[in-house]
C-alpha cells in the first residue's frame, strides 16, 4: 500500500530542520513533507496590493505542491500549517515608536518597537492583516482540494520558532539555520517533550479543546509576544488522522 503524505507548510527552513526528522522517524505510516514558502502567507498583499481571500491562498498553495510534485488531492492523509505568531493579537498602543533601536523592528516582552510613525502605522495593518487571517483559519479544519476533503490545522510559535526554541526574538536571519542545525544537535531529549514544556493549556484536555484554548490564550494581552506554541497539539492530530 502507498503511503499517504501529510503536508507541512512552514514560513521557512528552520520548521523543517526541526521537524522532520523526528515525524519522519515517529510517523512512518505517512510521507512527510515539507512546502517551505520563504514567507508569511497570512500577511502578503496580492499583486494590486490588496487583502486576498487567505483560505483561497492556502488553496493555491496545497495545489501548487500537489501539481508540482505529481501528487493527487487524495494522496494527502492531512495538511499542518505552521506560522510565527509575530505579536500579531497586541494591542495597537503596544506597537512603539522608539528612534534609538538598531533595526527597524524589534520585539520585546510587551512591545512591538520600531523606528518611526510609518512603519507604526505599517506594523499595525499587518498584525491586523495576520490576526483576522488566522482567525479565518483556525475555525477552519479542513480544505476541499480538488472535491477532496483534506483534514488541516493551523499551528503556531510566538513570538517565532526561534524565540520558543532558544528564547531569542530577535535573530538574524542569516544565523537561523545554523543555530536550529546547532540546536537539534544538542538537544537531549525529543523536540516533541521540549515544545511540550510551552504549550500553554493543561496537556490533560481532549485534542479539540487543547486548540482552542491555545488559540484564545495567544489572542489575550501580549501573549503573542511571548514564548510558548501549540505545535506540540501537531503530533497529536497526525496520531488521529491514520497513524
């Protein structure tokens, strides 16, 4: 019998290098793979630079990976998709103007800083742009690809992957990779019992439950400035859906 493939759609490399070699280890009743987009589907404009419908984007970007890799919709088993939360559900007044910060953007415990009124006022429309696009998302569990209906779940890590893994929001982007190569190297245990230790509601809660309510947890205050992520939930969904 083919394996079916469960399809994981990331914002960038570091989600697969630490993914994917414990899914593929732990999971072998499916095909894992990764669609690494290079960017955050939940905040791109379209090309006249308007808010495109984003469950219509997620569409083209599962029928994109299924035309380019020969696949068909059924051969799919689910679709994870994983997104940095960025502080997207902060409050607007939370988003600061502060000229004295290196870079153009910098995230703190309670804050967004950046360096001027504009980029401000930029910050805000995208962190509402992402917030009302994730909301979308997040009550939706499935996708019809193709008249398929293909399980999906929306996931995340805040403020990003790499301030749950080694509690830095702020890193350069050239050195990711190689502190996530570093990271998984080092790391003693599993990637699922370390991402464990962020899930911010009671491990004990039925599956549905457990989603919801860390969805609500990261939507109140600054949550989503700090550290903590509901990927753990991942491997629970590919454990009720055929493995």
């Amino acid at each position: 019998m083919t394996k079916k493939v469960l399809l994981i759609i990331v914002e960038g490399q570091t989600e697969q290098i630490i993914l994917e070699d414990y899914l593929d280890a732990h999971f072998a009743n499916s095909t894992i793979r990764f669609d690494v987009q290079r960017e955050d589907i939940l905040t791109k404009w379209d090309a006249h630079k308007r808010i495109p419908n984003i469950k219509n984007s997620v569409v083209r970007v599962i029928q994109s990976y299924l035309e380019k890799y020969k696949f068909l919709a059924d051969d799919l088993t689910a679709v994870v998709h994983i997104t940095d939360a960025d502080g997207c559900f902060i409050a607007p007044e939370c988003v600061k103007v502060d000229e004295n910060i290196e870079h153009s953007l910098f995230y703190t415990e309670d804050a967004i800083l950046v360096k001027s009124a504009k980029r401000k006022e930029q910050i805000e429309q995208r962190n509402d742009m992402k917030a009302k696009n994730a909301k979308i998302l997040i009550a939706n569990d499935h996708f019809s690809i193709n008249r398929m209906k293909v399980p999906y779940q929306l996931f995340y890590f805040s403020t990003n992957l790499e301030h749950v893994l080694w509690d830095e929001r702020n890193e350069i982007p050239t050195e990711k990779i190689q502190k996530a190569d570093e990271f998984i190297d080092n790391l003693s245990g599993t990637i699922e019992d370390y991402l464990g230790a962020y899930l911010p509601v009671s491990a004990e809660l039925p599956y549905r439950e457990k989603i919801k309510k860390s969805w609500l947890f990261l939507m109140e205050g600054c949550h989503s400035l700090q550290r903590g992520t509901n990927v753990p939930l991942l491997f629970e969904m590919i454990k009720t859906n055929g493995q």
